[in-house]
C-alpha cells in the first residue's frame, strides 16, 4: 500500500518510460522491452533479475480501462464527436500535494506531463486531475496523427459472466452476459455475491429460522453487498435494490453487520494540507449504513462530536496525534476506526 501512495520514487522519465515501453509491446507484440525500473528484494537470494515480459492481451485490457477515465471538464463531451479518438490516461498525486503529474498514450504518441513547486512544497489545488490532465489533453489534442493499438491475435476468451458482478457465473445468478476476457480470467473464483436470501411471506422484510416459521419463508436470490461496497456501487447502478431490513422479530438474532465507517480506515495517516490563508484543511468523516432510516452517533476520542441522517458524514479540525473514532448506530451498533494526523 505505501508503494502505491508514494512510497517509491519514480521521476517523470521513469513513468514515461514504463508506459511507453508497454505501448511498444502492443505495437510490436513478438519483441520484448525491458525499460521498467524494478525494485528488488536485495534479502533474497534467489531474486535473479529477470526480464519482465507482460502479456499483449494484459496490456490491451489495461489500456482499454485507461480510455474509460472521465476526462477533464473541457473534454468530457468527447465520446459525441464522430471523429472522437482513444486515449488511454492516468493521473496522479504526491503525499502531501507536493506534485501532480498525467501520462497518456495512443499507437504513435507517448505524453507525460508533471506539475509541481521547484521546492517541492504543497499545494491543496495540486493534483493530477486539476493541473497536470487539463495540459495532457492540450498537447494530445496538438499533435497528429491519431492513431489506436491494434487488438492482439491471442490471449482472449469469451465466458459467460454475471451481468451484476462481472465474476464466472453460478446457478443462482439471475442475468448473465457473455464478456470476453483475459485468457487467464478462467482461473477467477465463480460470483460470490449472489447468494440465497430468506425472506418473509410479504417478501418486505429478512428472516431466518430462528425467528420465524419456516414454511412461510420465501426464498430468492439476491445480491448481498457490504455497507461500504453497497454505498459505491449503488452510485452508478440507479436499479440497485438494496436487501430489506429484518423484521422486527428477527433483529436480536440478525448476525449482519449494516454499518461500516469509510474514511478513514484503520490506522490510516493522514496530513492535512495548510491552505492558502494559512488555515489547516478539514477532515471529512464518512460513514454508511445499509438502512436509509438508520440515525448514527459520532464519537472522536470519547466525546459527542455529533450525529447524522441520510448523508452520514461529519467535518471536524483534529489536531497532530493519535486518534479514536466510534460511530453508533440507532440499535447499538458500532464501529471503531484509529486513525494519525500528522504534521508535514
């Protein structure tokens, strides 16, 4: 995870580099290009630096997620154009805000673009959405011709897949589509979100056995999510149902968890930025339920900091230090995150 937040330094020759290098081996599937730069563990003996040779197939799906990005506010229309072109682009941003920098890629160009303070001070504005990607598509848009990679020959299969959760089918997942994939997609577990769901005779409210008779019970197939994965995917997927909520008899033996803090996880390190008028930036804490009716109670370090309905999320000011939060559900359910503010 730290690697992934910064953790290993890479200048902006390295990304260009990397990313030009697996555009090459679209282009040229059968030579092989080794310009990464690895870290190696220099502990294990039997770590012999060997060359990378990533898939063709793997690349084409990687940069096909890479053209599906939403582009910055002046280009979001693009898909309305007939002469519309593809362009597989990432952005990124330092710890603390100190640079931002945007790469992209088509068959013929590489575009690397970094944004930063010479002294390599923060910047709350600077990130690679906002000041490195607006440029990127500047330059993109400057330059020709545009040309896309050609497909590869090999590496792809077509299976049969959940249309809901993307994963290998099972008999109980109620819509399927036939998606092609990545040869080795096969070797990925069947879905494990749909999953048999007991409910009662109205079909209105969850029960089990303990609690109600069974002869009643109806059983259908539904997508079980947790709180924080129901809480984003319901955000693009408007005919998302969410599970109903027990029934009123059935709460004490419930075993689900319906509540789950989202930010900020366990342990997590935080910096907050100074703004421009010298002011510290807030934290947002953000909490979901899996019932829309639920009420939650925040609690940071023992004391009452407020509670929320609807839109669970709550702004405060911590200072430097360790911190503990709880939030409380209306049925005495809680969850407790610890988490560090630090101080560039």
């Amino acid at each position: 995870l730290s690697l992934i937040l910064g953790g290993g330094e890479a200048t902006i020759y390295d990304i260009a580099s990397a990313y030009a290098s697996l555009g090459r081996t679209l282009n040229k599937p059968k030579e092989t290009f080794s310009n990464f730069s690895l870290l190696y563990n220099t502990e294990d003996k039997n770590n012999s630096k060997k060359e990378i040779n990533i898939q063709p197939s793997s690349i084409w799906f990687m940069v096909k997620a890479m053209t599906e990005l939403v582009r910055p506010l002046d280009y979001v229309g693009w898909m309305q154009f007939k002469s519309k072109q593809k362009f597989a682009w990432k952005t990124g941003t330092s710890f603390g805000f100190r640079d931002a920098w945007a790469v992209g890629m088509d068959a013929n160009h590489i575009i690397a673009v970094w944004v930063g303070n010479a002294d390599g001070e923060g910047r709350p504005e600077l990130t690679g959405s906002t000041a490195a990607a607006p440029l990127l598509f500047s330059i993109y848009n400057a330059i020709q011709p545009h040309t896309w990679f050609t497909k590869p020959k090999n590496g792809f299969e077509k299976i049969k897949v959940c249309a809901e959760s993307g994963f290998p089918v099972t008999d109980i997942c109620p819509d399927t589509k036939m998606e092609e994939i990545h040869v080795n997609g096969k070797k990925v577990i069947p879905c494990t979100f749909h999953q048999w769901v007991m409910l009662d005779e109205t079909g209105r409210n969850r029960v089990n056995s303990d609690c109600y008779p069974v002869a009643k019970m109806k059983k259908v197939a539904r997508l079980v999510l947790s709180p924080s994965q129901e809480f984003y995917y319901k955000q693009g997927n408007l005919q998302y149902q969410p599970l109903p909520d027990y029934l009123s008899e059935c709460l004490s033996v419930s075993t689900t968890n319906d509540l789950e803090i989202l930010y900020p996880r366990e342990n997590f390190t935080i910096y907050l930025p100074t703004l421009e008028k010298g002011n510290k930036e807030k934290m947002v804490l953000k909490s979901t339920h899996k019932s829309k009716n639920a009420t939650l109670f925040w609690y940071l370090n023992n004391e009452f900091i407020g509670q929320t309905k609807d839109f669970h999320q709550i702004t405060v000011n911590p200072p430097a230090g360790k911190h503990r939060l709880m939030v409380l559900d209306d049925k005495g359910t809680s969850v407790i995150r610890n988490f560090e503010v630090v101080e560039k």
